[in-house]
C-alpha cells in the first residue's frame, strides 16, 4: 500500500521528539511510558493541528483562496493555530467561536486576537448558519475565504496524521523499539482517523486508543472510521478495512466538554510535576487522567509500553485557572 501524499507547506518542527516519563511511570508503578511531543510542532505554541494544517493550507493556496475560516471552542487550539498558520502565508483568517464572549480575553483567544484573526460569536445561533455567513460576508467583498471544519477533520486534515503515524514507526525502528498502546486525546475524530490509517499502511502493531474527551465512543468511533476510510481514498489507495483498528474510550467524559474533573487536574498536576511536562484541561488533562486511571485498573501494567501522544494545548491554561488550582 503506497500512499500518495498530495502538496503540503512547512509549518511543523518534525519530527517531533519522543521523550520518556519515567519518573511518572514511577509513581504510578506501571508501564513504561513514552511521550511524543506533539506540543511542540512549534506553531505559536504548537499542537496537533499544525500537521493538519500543513496540507489545508496547501489547498487552500492551490485553490487560490486568501482567507481561511474555521470554527471552535472559545479556547479552541485549531482556531489558534488556524490563524498563525494564516499569518504565516499571508493570509486572512475568520474564526466563528461557540457561545458569547467572556469577560475576559485570554489564553488561545488572546492569541487568536493577536495573531490577527477576525473573531465572530455564534451568540446562541447556529454555528454552520454563522460560518456561512462569515463566508458570504467575504465573499461579497471579493475574498477567496476557504472553509476548514471543526477540528480541521476532513480527509485532507487527516492527511496529517497518517504521515505522523510513519514518522513514528521511523523513530520506532530506529530505537528498535515496539509499542504496545498508543493514548491521546480524540475529539472530532481527524487525529484518530489519521492514526488508525496510518497504523494499517505502515504496519504498526499496538493499539491505538483514543480517550474521547467529549463524544460517546460509539459515535466517534464510527466518524473516525468513517474518516479514515474516506481518507485512503483520498490518498489513492484501494478501499481499506480499519474499523476493527479504532478503539475509543469514553470513561472519561465527567461532566462534560472542558468541565474540569479531579482526575483531569490529577493528571495535569503529576505531569507539571513529575515530568516538568504541561498539558491542557480540556484534551490531553482528560486523556493522561483516562490513560493513569487504565494504569490503575490494570489495563496497562509493567509489561506493557504506552505511547502519550501529546496533541498540545496548553495555551488554554491561562483560561482555566480558577479550576485548576
Ligand atoms: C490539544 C488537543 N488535543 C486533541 C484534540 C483532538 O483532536 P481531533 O479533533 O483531531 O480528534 C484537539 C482538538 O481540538 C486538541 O486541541
């Protein structure tokens, strides 16, 4: 199976380094464990959609489009990254941001301000009703606006991903090292989808296990799937079968979407303070806290060796702070 891997600009320091978390494997009397440092892509504070990005924006000049649009959370890390890789290849950026504007300006949305993005609030309306009104608005004055879904999870954003999964088993062999989990974070399925793809192409043995921080796996596991089948086509390979490679796990979902819980505070707190390692509340908080508690269970013993894959996030930190400490 040879992927043919369409345009993409540089955006991302890569390959980004695997470090190991012995000091909190340690701790926890468990598995080995090891970090991939997707947080530091090095996009203005990095993250997993740097690699997304690098071939939506390649699109996006190949279509002739200035201006890209995209849409989130208040303290989305895709808008944020969205608007830095814009600035980077002079382009405009829109993002449409669910809910009203806080009180206070800080954290991603401090960036995206700074980093030039027009900032829109859905403000109790419907988010695609918003986005197709930004995208008119440009429009009207002569713009190219090019459109980039939530997460930036459509088959070209999780290009992305599948060329991670083959610059892992490159750093894999290297090391002769072999992985028996691979745990991150997964939301609107784009990073999953990319993975379990990549895994099928490249061969990877483990599993790959997303901790869903805001989904029921049931659903996010037939959209990563669903995703990750269309995305072979999209890179020229004959249909492939990879619903039996996604593995999703929603024990995790508390309260809810950026609802901090004690396990997600938890794993923040052990991380900073075993490792020296920063991780956000609302994604990679919520999937080391699922990744610790599976460690505590059993699932993950001393026999086993789990990859962290680190998506980023921690410039939402700032946001949270009367919820962390
Ligand atoms: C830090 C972080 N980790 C993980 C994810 C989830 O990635 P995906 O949307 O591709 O599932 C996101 C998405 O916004 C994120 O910002």
């Amino acid at each position: 199976m040879n992927p043919t891997f369409p345009a993409r600009v540089p955006l991302a320091y890569l390959p980004t380094p695997i470090d190991r978390l012995d000091r909190l494997s340690r701790h926890l009397g468990g598995p080995e464990l090891l970090i991939k440092r997707d947080d530091q892509t090095g996009l203005a504070t990095g993250g997993n959609k740097t690699r997304k990005l690098e071939f939506l924006v390649a699109d996006a000049l190949a279509q002739g489009c200035d201006h890209l649009v995209t849409t989130g959370a208040p303290q989305s890390n895709h808008c944020r990254q969205t608007a830095a890789a814009a600035a980077r290849y002079g382009l405009g950026c829109s993002v449409v941001l669910r809910g009203n504007a806080p009180a206070e300006t800080t954290g991603n949305l401090l960036l995206d301000h700074l980093l030039g993005a027009h900032v829109h609030w859905t403000d109790g309306r419907d988010g695609s009703e918003v986005m197709g009104r930004v995208l008119a608005e440009l429009r009207s004055v002569g713009r190219r606006p090019y459109p980039i879904p939530l997460g930036g999870s459509n088959v070209i954003g999780a290009t992305g991903y599948v060329l991670a999964m083959q610059e892992l088993m490159g750093q894999l062999e290297a090391e002769r090292l072999n992985v028996d989990f691979i745990v991150f974070a997964s939301s609107s399925g784009g990073t999953q989808a990319g993975l379990v793809l990549g895994a099928d192409i490249y061969g990877f043995r483990g599993q790959v296990l997303g901790i869903s921080v805001d989904h029921p796996a049931e659903s996010l596991a037939t959209q990563s799937a669903a995703l990750a089948t269309a995305t072979a086509t999209h890179l020229g390979l004959e249909t492939v079968s990879v619903g039996h490679l996604v593995n999703v796990n929603d024990d995790y979902l508390g309260e809810g979407y950026a609802r901090v819980s004690e396990l997600d505070r938890e794993a923040i707190a052990l991380t900073a303070q075993l490792e020296g390692i920063l991780l956000d509340p609302v994604y990679t908080g919520r999937a080391m806290g699922g990744l610790i508690d599976l460690v505590r269970w059993g699932a993950f013993t001393r026999r086993h060796r789990v990859l962290f894959w680190h998506t980023g996030g921690s410039a939402a930190l700032p946001a949270f702070s009367t919820k962390l400490l």
